[in-house]
C-alpha cells in the first residue's frame, strides 16, 4: 500500500510509526466500480472496508420484501463490520454506487493484531465503535423513515 494512500486512512490518525508498521500488512487498497457489488447478504464475512473515495450503499433484503438501503456510506466512513464482530456472514449487501477507492482488513487478522498488540489494538477498536455507534444511529433514522413511508403508502 502506497504511503499516500495511507496517509488518507483516518482511523489510524495519531498513531506511531511502530503502530503503522504493525497495522501496513494487514491492509490493502481495492478499487470498485459504480454498481459492483462489494459482498452479498449472508456471504462469508471476511474484510472489514474502509471508504477512502466513493459512496457504498448497504442494503438489507428481508424474506417479506423489497431491498431496503439502510445506510449510504461514504469517504471516511467503515463497513462490512460483521468481519470485525466475529460475525460468520455479513447481514447485509454492499454495493458500490460511486466508483472509489477502498481499503480492506481481514477480520481474523484484525483478531490476531488485537490478540499480539493490545495496545494498537485498542485504539483501532476504540475508533471502531465510534464510527459504528455514529452510523447505528443513523440507520435507526432511516428504518423509522421507511416504516413511516410504508405506513403511509398501505
């Protein structure tokens, strides 16, 4: 992964070189294409992604109806946490709707960082819950918002 690439990943803003360098092999960058679609709901739930440029829309399909996007996610901003929660399948779908650049971490890996760098491990799950409880929230806006619409429409 190039340096200048590295410098955009916020959530590792602040860390030391040592903590760099721990972190360096367990990234990579991956590019997607407008309507590339990222991973499946119930796909294996393997890299935790991170948006450097580009917009994701993470879509939940119900078994009694239609796909409902339940979140857009753009530059700065992580999906595909299922991999960091030691959850096996990824409950919902990913799909790139603005071509961008991304960086991905395997979950285990990640388990493995925490397990032999605490420290450095700490911080990264720290900046992880803050961005999943940001985004929690707002998915609890939007699924208000599509249950009033569909309220409204019956």
């Amino acid at each position: 992964m190039s340096k200048e690439l590295l410098n955009r990943f916020a959530l590792i803003e602040g860390f030391s070189e040592d903590q760099i360098q721990i972190l360096r092999p367990l990234i990579e960058d991956v590019n997607y294409q407008t309507d590339q679609v990222i991973f499946k709901q119930g796909d294996r739930a393997d890299f935790l992604y991170f948006v450097l440029e580009g917009k994701v829309s993470i879509q939940f399909n119900p078994d009694d109806g239609p796909v409902l996007c339940v979140a857009e996610v753009n530059e700065g901003d992580v999906f595909g946490w299922s991999a960091a929660l030691g959850s096996e399948r990824y409950t919902s779908s990913a799909v790139c709707t603005e071509r961008g650049v991304f960086i991905r971490m395997e979950g285990q890996e990640l388990k493995k960082l925490c397990q032999e760098h605490p420290e450095t491990g700490i911080l990264i799950l720290n900046r992880l819950a803050g961005v999943i409880a940001q985004r929690l929230r707002g998915t609890h806006e939007k699924v208000v918002e599509l249950l009033h619409q569909g309220l409204n429409h019956t």
